[in-house]
C-alpha cells in the first residue's frame, strides 16, 4: 500500500531535495526501509548499523509517535502520513528546587500592588477575564530567564517586557553584527559592535521601566548554569547549538522548573514546553544529538527573517500562560511549524520511562560535558602549509600562476559572491566529483569563512591529494583584506 512520507528541511539534500515522498509499506519499518533503498545516503542518518532507529530521530504516523511501539513494526494503511522529525542545531551535587514550584509565583502576586500607572499601560490585560488584575500581579511576580539574546530572544525579550514580566534575566555574551540585523529586532545599525546585552538592557528598559532586568554576560556551562537558572521560574530557551539546549534541559529537571523551547532552521520552527514535573522533557524526545554537521547552524543554512519573530512569539505565549497558570501550554506535544506553506502541526511527545534523567530510574544526578555529549570537538589546526592567506593567494595570481580555485559553497552562495575563474563544487558533491579535480595544478579550496573547506582539504588530502591548500577565513576574509567590493554575507 502507498504512504506518504514527509522529509524536514535539514534531511531533503540526501533525498535530492524532496519534501514529500510516496513509498510502499505495509508497516513504518517497511516503509522507511523502502525509502532508504530510493536515497541511500538517509540511511545513516535515520538507522544505526544495526538497523535501529537513531535516538535523534521521531517517527509520527498521522501525528502519532510510534518510535516505541514494537520497534516501528505499526501497521499502516492506505493513505497514512509518516513524519520524520530530526532534532534541528561536571557539576556538584544537585541544589535543592526551592521557589521552582509555579505556585511560588502566585505566592509573591498577594504581597504586589500595581501602581495607576501600570494599571494603565496593562489595561488591555485587566480587562481580559483570563488575565484580570490578579494574572497581571502574578506577570510582575514572575522571574523569567531567556538563555540567548539573538533571533528568538530578541521577541521574546521584547514581549515578555511589554507584557510586564516583573524579573527578567537575559544569557548572552555576543556582539552585535551585521548579520543579526536581518531578524534580531531588538538591534539597529548603529548598535553594531556593542554588547548585546548593554544594546537590549536599554531598549527593552526604555520600553517599560516597571520591570527589572538582570543580564549576564557570560557562556552558560556545566558550571554555572544551576546557580543562574535557580533564581528564576521559567526558563526559555532562545539557543542555536545542542550542547547549551541538553544543558538547559537537565539545568531544568534538576531544578524542577519549565523549559519553554523553540528552534528554528530556514522556514521551519519547532517550539514546546519540556516540564519533567507535569510531562516529557527534550531528552524524552531526542535522547541523544545528531552527528555535528548534519544541521547547519544559521550562519551556514540560512533562515528566514520573520521566522523567529514567529517562533519566539509562541515561545512568549507560552511563557506568559504558564505564569498566569491558564490555557493549555504545550506540554507533553511539539509544534512543526512551515512559513514557506503557512502550515501548523501538533504532533504528541510521550514522557520516556527511560529517560536517563526524568525517567523512572534517572542515571544523570548532575551536570555532565555537553560538548563531549554532543560530539563537539576542537577543529584540529591545519598545518602551515595547508593553508594560504588571502594576500598570498592574491600575490600567487598576480604573478600569474596556474591555481585551481574550488569553491564548495552551495550554489545560492555563489551567486552573491564568488573569485574569478573560481570552479563551484558543493561540499556534499565533493566525493562524486574527485575525476573533475586537476592532479598536476596547485588546488585552493574555499568556503565562506574557512570551516568547510578545511573539512574538505582533509578529505582530499586523505584521497592522495598533495598539492592543495585551504583559504584561511574564506571568501569573506578576501573581501576585508583583499577586494571589498566583494559582498560579505
């Protein structure tokens, strides 16, 4: 019988782009082994050697997850949808959970007033039944932390301030760049090169100046992230990398308080709320991370501008229900959300018995090394003389030189900038492709900023390449030191 198969975005490049794929099956394991057998290079992101389905991996049938059920052996039926839904981007002994409990919000409420003025600048609040002046009481009670000040903490900071959240504290140790500017709202041109903490203090101060706002400029770690996150009660994660969202994770199960998360990659978004004391957490869901390299970071794949407004609206939304304990926040199901085909799914998330620290016999008692988790590993330094400066590869072309430039950005990245007489061979296409790479001329690999290529001067050096070298800081550093007309992105 025919199903129909749905590919996130960040697994279409090994199905030759393709969203939606019909296979024939007549069970999820019969299915998926059919798709694997039409696009050979899923394979080893959706099964492991042994032919289990990878941690970081849910399988939904019409919305319903059936990753534990019989090892995927789920029947199916003519006309059954199947979603594949990927993860997308030491410590001390445990402190105890005190003021994590939501009820310790509505405790502070009793003992706050709100002043005439605030009763204004909140009335469309108070006159909301869901709300009233007793939620607003318990919002200026609230302590909120947000873990990133970038595209989904931007939203997020400047509703949850709007809204009149009395404690907020922002994570974040960045600067402001050029490339934020195209969806982190909380920034203007002329605050490039400025913290971004000092940057957002002011503005979202500026917009109300009733709440307090604690920042701290720093990388959450293993070390300090139970002694940030316990003075808040609700903590919202706005990061763009695994190792600081399975830190925020078990940060929170330890803790007992409520993660409220979201991601986003390109035109797809996820959000959710993982509290392991009413359901799942984000190790019930992916217990374990992707392979570095399978999701792009934004810097490399790209996403749409409005998309985390989107997203960290939602994730604002949630925040705000769970401190006025109202509604139905989105515990225990995830949100797929597609702003290219203006699509929303709700698909269910079970709380995992086996989970290995909200489970019934939980192993993780304290923070562990999220890098070393998440297989994160130091880039190893190329030596000296793989490598070239943009000035020298300028000075080997002026004095005329036979070089073959490769780049292996995608083909989009091409058409901003490229070098003249430059070959583009995406990175991924690389190993198909050594026959159309010279063997007598010196090979200059580059990229964006340095980190693909070197990825694939390692890989062709291992194939008998020797006369090959990779472009220190990519075409980017070209254009600072070498030709600024050439776009930075």
């Amino acid at each position: 019988m025919s199903v129909k198969i749905l590919l996130p975005t960040a697994l279409r490049q090994y199905a030759a782009e393709s969203d939606v794929l019909r296979v024939e099956g007549r069970t999820v394991r019969e299915a998926l082994t059919r798709l694997v057998e039409q696009y050979p290079d899923l394979g080893r992101h959706l099964f492991t050697e042994d032919g289990r389905l990878r941690h970081f991996v849910n399988v939904y049938v019409n919305d319903e997850d059936v990753r534990y059920l019989q090892e995927l052996e789920t029947p199916l039926k003519e006309g059954d949808e199947i979603t594949i839904v990927p993860s997308v981007a030491g410590g001390s002994s445990v402190p105890s959970s005190d003021g994590s409990d939501l009820s310790e919000i509505a405790r502070r409420a009793e003992q706050l007033q709100l002043s005439p003025e605030e009763i204004l600048r909140y009335s469309r609040h108070l006159i909301m039944p869901e709300v009233t002046l007793e939620g607003q009481r318990r919002l200026k009670a609230a302590r909120v932390l947000i873990i990133g000040a970038g595209g989904l903490g931007s939203p997020l900071a400047l509703y949850l301030t709007a809204a009149g959240v009395g404690r907020l504290g922002i994570v974040d140790f960045d600067v402001v760049d050029f490339t934020n500017l195209q969806r982190q709202v909380l920034y203007t041109t002329q605050d490039v090169g400025r913290s971004k903490l000092q940057t957002a203090k002011e503005r979202l101060q500026a917009i109300n100046p009733h709440i307090e706002i604690e920042t701290y400029e720093t990388r959450l770690t293993s070390a300090n992230a139970l002694e940030i996150l316990k003075e808040y009660d609700v903590i919202v994660d706005g990061t763009d990398n695994f190792p600081t969202r399975y830190l925020v994770n078990d940060a929170c199960v330890l803790l007992g308080k409520p993660n409220v998360y979201g991601s986003i990659f390109r035109f797809e978004g996820q959000a959710s709320v993982f509290y392991a004391r009413q359901g799942p957490c984000y190790r019930c869901l992916y217990p374990e991370p992707p392979p570095p390299g399978l999701v792009p970071s934004c810097a490399e794949g790209g996403v749409l501008g409005v998309l985390p407004g989107i997203i960290g609206a939602i994730q604002a939304n949630e925040t705000i229900k769970l401190i006025l304990g109202q509604g139905e926040p989105l515990i225990g199901r995830l949100m797929l959300f597609d702003a290219w085909r203006m699509q929303v799914r709700m698909v269910k998330v079970r709380k995992d018995p086996q989970c290995p620290i909200c489970g019934e016999r939980p192993t993780i008692r304290e923070l562990i090394d999220y890098e070393e988790f998440c297989g994160v590993t130091p880039e190893p330094v190329l030596a000296e003389e793989l490598e070239i400066t943009p000035r020298e590869l300028k000075q080997r072309l002026d004095r005329g030189e036979r070089l073959f430039l490769l780049d292996v950005r995608e083909p989009h990245e091409w058409q901003i900038a490229h070098l003249p007489g430059a070959t583009l061979i995406p990175m991924n296409r690389i190993p198909a492709c050594l026959h159309e790479l010279p063997t007598t001329d010196d090979i200059v690999v580059y990229c964006k900023t340095g980190g693909r290529s070197a990825q694939v001067l390692r890989f062709l050096y291992n194939a008998g390449f020797r006369r090959i070298k990779n472009l220190k800081g990519g075409i980017n550093r070209w254009a600072i030191e070498v030709d600024p007309s050439v776009p930075r992105y």
